[in-house]
C-alpha cells in the first residue's frame, strides 16, 4: 500500500490537501510540501518517495504534473532561491 506522503497515496485519500508548495533549491531541482490546513500555521509535508525519501523533480513542470495527478484545482504557493 502507497504511503499517504507519496503521490499514488494522496491520490487514493478522498480528502485533497488544502495547499500545495514548490520549493526551488540551489542546485535547480525542486520539492514538493502539502497540507490539510490552514498554510499560515505552517504545518506541511513533504511528498516522498517509495523508499521514504523527499521526492525531488527536475523542472517545476514535473512537479506540478504530480500536483494534476492528485487534484485539478490547487493553490501552490512558490518559495524560489
């Protein structure tokens, strides 16, 4: 069974997350963050891998790909470097 923190595992939960946030790093590669709540009380998630490891995309397209993959209306915030 998928984790409820990889992408098939948020796709099977009937509640979507509230907010979504991509995060750009250093090195041009970005991550993904979710949450049920409210983002102002900054409790987010990172989406994860198989292995448990913080899934990380080679382009924001790729990862807002995986964002249409669980719902299609979001709100994403962009933190960039």
């Amino acid at each position: 069974m998928a984790s409820p923190l990889e992408i098939s595992g948020l796709q099977q939960v009937m509640v979507k997350p509230v907010a979504w946030r991509m995060v750009e790093h250093m090195d041009e590669m970005f991550t993904l963050d979710f949450t049920y709540v409210d983002p102002k009380r900054g409790e987010w998630a990172e989406v994860r891998t198989r292995r448990g490891e913080v899934k990380r995309y080679k382009s924001a397209n790729a990862a807002i790909a995986d964002i249409k993959r669980v719902q299609n209306d979001a709100v994403v915030y962009f933190n960039g470097y």
